[in-house]
C-alpha cells in the first residue's frame, strides 16, 4: 500500500499485511460480501444521538439549498431541447462499477464518493 495513512492504520492495529490480502486474496464478490456485513454492523452500533451528530457535522449529508421546482423546470427543459435535436436522455444507474471515473479518466479514485456496492 502506498498511503502513509493506511499503513499506519494497519501497524495499528497489529496487520500489516490486510490490505494486500484484502485486495490479492479476495474476489470482488466476497470483498464486498464483508464490507456490506462491516457496515451493517458499523451502523447497527450507531445511536440516534450519534447520527444527529453526524447529520450536523459532515457537510455532505445536508439537503441542498436551491429552489428545487425551479432545477427540474430547467432540467426538463434542457431535456426537451436536446431530444429536438436527437439527444436520448437515459436515466443513469444510481451505482457504477468500481474503477468507473479513476480508470477511464484522470480522476483518482480517493475523490469519488462510493459506497460498497460499487466496488466489482
């Protein structure tokens, strides 16, 4: 692992080796199979009071502050102006295979938010 983070976060915790098991040793099938049962069990531990807190900390998880009627007005009528003109509009999977933006682009994948269901 090249993250100075990461290996610090093993020596830790006494496994130096995990993510290199984690990453070799497992199919993308059984990684996820134990993120989803890690944050399923993450979550069962976390009281109402501890998610009020998160919801006012973290930034990312509060609603939007724009004029949502307005957005899907304008949304529905760039849509329309670009089927005029032979643009399908498809409606996107709310999930994407892992690797989707840092493989095919120059985005690093640190900066893509992504839950465990995306991860192949």
């Amino acid at each position: 692992m090249s993250s100075v983070i990461v290996t610090k976060i093993l020596e830790r915790i006494g496994q130096p080796d995990l993510a290199r098991v984690l990453v070799g040793e497992m199919s993308g099938t059984e990684l996820n199979s134990l993120l989803l049962e890690i944050f399923n069990y993450r979550a069962s531990t976390i009281t109402p009071s501890q998610l009020l807190n998160h919801y006012q900390l973290n930034r990312f998880v509060k609603p939007a502050d724009l004029p949502v009627i307005e957005l899907k007005r304008t949304e529905l009528d760039l849509l329309e102006f670009f089927n005029r003109y032979r643009f399908d509009p498809i409606e996107l999977s709310p999930v994407a295979s892992f690797g989707s933006c840092s493989v095919v682009g120059p985005t690093d994948q640190k900066k893509i938010p992504a839950g465990p269901l995306n991860i192949i």
